[in-house]
C-alpha cells in the first residue's frame, strides 16, 4: 500500500504545471526620450485569459538596474505582474553617486518626476496580462519618492509602498487627486531622512486624511532592502547605505499582506 502511494505521488508531482517567470524589456517614449521597462509574470499563474494584478517597480536613483529587475521577478514570483519603470533612458543606469545626484536631481520638485513615471504605468497596463481595475506600485530611495508623485498626481494605484524612500509632503492638491493607500517603510536611522523632514511628511498625511501605515526598522540606514549596498558603499565610498537582513525580511512581508489587502475583489 505504502509503495503504491509513493508512486501515485511520483506520478502526481511528475504532472505537476511548473511555470517559469518570463521577463521581457518594454520599449516605449516619453517626451522625447527613448525608454525601456523591464515586464515580468510567472506563465503558470499568469495568461491573457487569467489577468494579474499589476505592480509598478520605481527604481533607486541608480536607475533601472539588476536589483530593480529581481524586485519585478519576485513580484511574479508572488503571482503578480511586476513592471519595473525606466526613469532616465533605455540603458541609462550608474553607480556615481554624484553622476546619480544629477539624473534624480532632474525629476525632485517637478512635474516630471510623476508625469515619466505615469508613462512607465500607461505602457504597463497595455500589457494582455494585466488586470488594470488591480494596480499598485513599490519604490526605492528615490523610487519610493516617485511612487509618492505618481500618487499625488492621481493615477490610478490602489496603494504604493515606499522602502527607505525620499519623502515628498502630500500637498492641499495631492489630497484631493490621490487614490492610494500608502505603506511607508522607513529606517530608523536613515541618514539622509532628517527628522523635520519626516515630522512635515507625516504631518501632511494626517492633514489630508491619507490612509497610511508608517513603519520605522531599528537600527536600518538607507538602502536597507539591497543586498548590494554594502558593496556599492565600499566601492563609492557613499556612507549612509547598507544592507539590514532583518529589515529587508520584514519589509518584504509587509509589503506582501499589504498587496494581498489591496488586491482583494
């Protein structure tokens, strides 16, 4: 009997669907400027006849790299569509610090900054696959203040996640065009996130009746999802960024219940 059901398990597991996650770049424009996202879904969960939830990836200022690419293949991973937005230009990435400074210096305190990223969003909703009633975006560093613009600016996101982003105060306007909820996740010692600063962002929240969830990580700096910032910390001598496992790990399993509520039907 025992031999008989190990073999109708072999039997099972060797029927089993197994899908890959398939990736693939996406050419679109922007004002002129040639851009190239990065789409990622896993085939066995995702189809044209069995639409995912799409979630936007807004890279670190570093632009649109190989760490912003694993976050849309973790996305897929988890049943979703994830679509990782290109901010400068197709190919455009770096790891100068002050070369960094100067492309995201670009987008801060204007229009800009949520009218590239609403482009990135209005390409990935073409996509067959995705379920455009269930949209969310995540964002890094620079990222994450970009998923804020593009939340202020209306679009159309259930909610968007901010790992150690910038944060930009949610003006009088923002308030009445926004339709997300928002999840902050923030280091608790990020440097480059003064305490006036993220006393005027969360005052701004309250002011305008955000649905937000703020968490802060003890003893997490800037950067602290990315497994390569302490390698990018030695190699540019950049201080203030660093990998915290813990962080990362909790970070990431708030984002899923967080995604999980939002994509609810």
């Amino acid at each position: 009997m025992k031999t008989l059901l190990f073999a109708a398990l072999i039997l099972l597991g060797a029927g089993a669907v197994h899908g890959k996650v398939v990736t693939q770049p996406v050419a679109y424009e922007h004002e002129g400027v040639k851009l190239e996202g990065f789409l990622a879904y896993d085939d066995a969960k995702v189809s044209a006849s069995k639409k995912a939830p799409l979630v936007l990836v807004l890279p670190e200022w570093w632009g649109l790299n190989s760490y912003a690419k694993s976050r849309a293949e973790d996305l897929a991973k988890l049943g979703y569509v994830g679509f990782a937005v290109d901010m400068y230009g197709k190919g455009v990435t770096t790891e100068d610090p002050k070369v960094a400074g100067e492309l995201a210096g670009q987008f801060y305190g204007k229009p800009l900054m949520a009218t590239r990223a609403r482009a990135g969003l209005d390409q990935a909703l073409k996509s067959p696959v995705v379920d455009t009633s269930r949209v969310a975006a995540i964002g890094f560093c620079f990222g994450g203040a970009v998923s804020q613009a593009l939340a202020y600016q209306g679009a159309p996101l259930r909610g968007i996640v901010s790992f150690h982003g910038s944060l930009i105060p949610a003006s009088a306007e923002a308030k009445g065009a926004n339709r997300a909820k928002f999840l902050i996740l923030h280091g608790a010692v990020d440097p480059f996130i003064k305490p006036e600063e993220l006393t005027a962002f969360v005052s701004s929240l309250d002011a305008g009746g955000f649905d937000y969830q703020f968490i802060s990580y003890s003893g997490a700096v800037h950067a602290f999802t990315n497994p390569g910032a302490d390698a990018l910390a030695k190699k540019t001598g950049l201080k203030g960024i660093g990998y915290n496992a813990p962080a990362a790990r909790r970070s990431q399993a708030h984002m899923e219940i967080f995604l999980k509520e939002l994509f609810q039907k």
